[in-house]
C-alpha cells in the first residue's frame, strides 16, 4: 500500500453536524489513509466542534462563507493534493471500511463504484447512460485530480453541476471504468434526488450541447420526463 495514488477525501457541510459526524466517522474507519479536506460554510450549529474532534484525520479545514454547494466543492478540490478526489459530502458516508481498499485505478481517469440508499439498504440504480441523467453517483466515483482542475464545477447551477462535470470529461475523452465495489451509502433526499421534471429542464441544454447530434431519442427522452406526472407513462 505504500505505493498506492494518494486519495483526497473531500467533505463539504454547512448547519448539518449530524451528517459531518456520519461522513467522517466513515472516513475515520477506512483502512486506507487518505488526505482530509473538510469545507465548512461558515455553519452555526456545533459543526465546527464535530471537526475538531476529528482532528486526527482532517488534513485541512476551510471554514468561511461559500456561495453554496458547488462554490465549496471547487474550494476542496483546489485545496485537495491527491493524485485522486473522491468527494463524501455531509450526509453521506462510505460503506466499508474496506471501501477503497486496492481499487484498480491504472489507466483510469474516473473509477466508479456501487451507491447504497442509506437506511434502506438497496443498492441505487441510476440511468443508463451520461445524457440521460447521473449513470452512477458522484459519491462513489473517484476522479482524477487533473480533471476537476480543467472542468470546475460551474457555480451558477443549483443541482446538476456535478453530472454535467462528468457529461464534460466524458466528452473531452476521459477513461471512465466502473467497478462493483459498493463505495457509499448516501442520503438520497438532498436536492439532486427531487423533482424529476425540474431535474430534466435544467439537465436538456446541457444534454443537446453534448450529446444532442447523435442521440435521436434525446428530445423525446427528456420531454416525457418533463411532462405532468400523469402523463409520463403515456
């Protein structure tokens, strides 16, 4: 293991001390060592105190104000110095400790692994294919330092910033591989998880400006997710 690609861990909270203690008790039990950025904005409810006594594994802390939750992903990967990023925000948490326990990363540029809903046990399913959605979870997914310096998360989105991050990389060529290793256990009632048809809107732009000119099934696909709830089985 002394040889292994150092991973960076990022954890990004804000007022959620609960779920900033889930997260890094997980990392706490991992049995491989990994850099620690934890990004706090600027939280008032005990969440500082929860990072202080993980002190012995938080290799930076920023704790100031973001701009919301993109704002302080990139803060914690430009703070990040692991050949790898694998972001486990407040909330979620990894499910083994044996999780990134000698993952085969050579020749990869994103590795993706399994994602199980906390609380209920199931693995998640995810869509098919980038263009239609999130094909795996950005929990789960390691990438390669690299590619989180060329493509930042753009700040101006509210949820889909992290998908449309990998919709880029897959475009620009980047060698993505999936293993069967369940990574993460998430909380799958945050913001990404919600309205399929607001979801669907702010996801069709992107999806046509990178995929639209050979995926004849794009517009009618994103439509029907788009449609009243009665009407999407029509």
């Amino acid at each position: 293991m002394a040889d292994a690609p150092l991973i960076s861990i990022v954890t990004i909270n804000r007022d959620n001390a609960a779920g900033l203690y889930r997260a890094l008790r997980s990392v706490e039990r991992l049995n491989r060592a990994c850099e620690l950025v934890v990004v706090d904005g600027d939280s008032s409810d005990g969440s500082a105190e929860i990072a202080r006594d993980f002190s012995h594994i938080v290799t930076t802390l920023i704790a100031e104000p973001d701009g919301g939750i993109y704002d302080a992903m990139n803060k914690g990967a430009r703070a990040a110095t692991g050949e790898w990023v694998i972001f486990m925000n407040s909330g979620d948490a990894f499910d083994a400790p044996e999780a990134l326990d000698d993952l085969d990363l050579d020749g990869a540029d994103i590795v993706y692994g399994e994602a199980r809903a906390a609380g209920a046990g199931h693995v998640r399913q995810y869509a098919r294919s980038l263009w239609r959605g999130m094909a795996f979870c950005h929990q789960a997914a390691l990438t390669r330092r690299e590619w989180l310096e060329k493509f930042p998360f753009d700040e101006s989105r509210r949820v889909i910033a992290d998908w449309e991050f990998f919709v880029k990389c897959d475009r620009a060529g980047a060698k993505i591989r999936k293993t069967d290793r369940v990574i993460a256990s998430v909380d799958d009632t945050g913001l990404s998880y919600g309205d399929s048809a607001r979801l669907a809107a702010e996801r069709l732009p992107v999806a046509l400006r990178h995929y639209g000119w050979k995926t004849p099934q794009l517009i009618p696909f994103y439509l029907k997710l788009m449609a009243p709830a009665g009407e999407r089985a029509a």
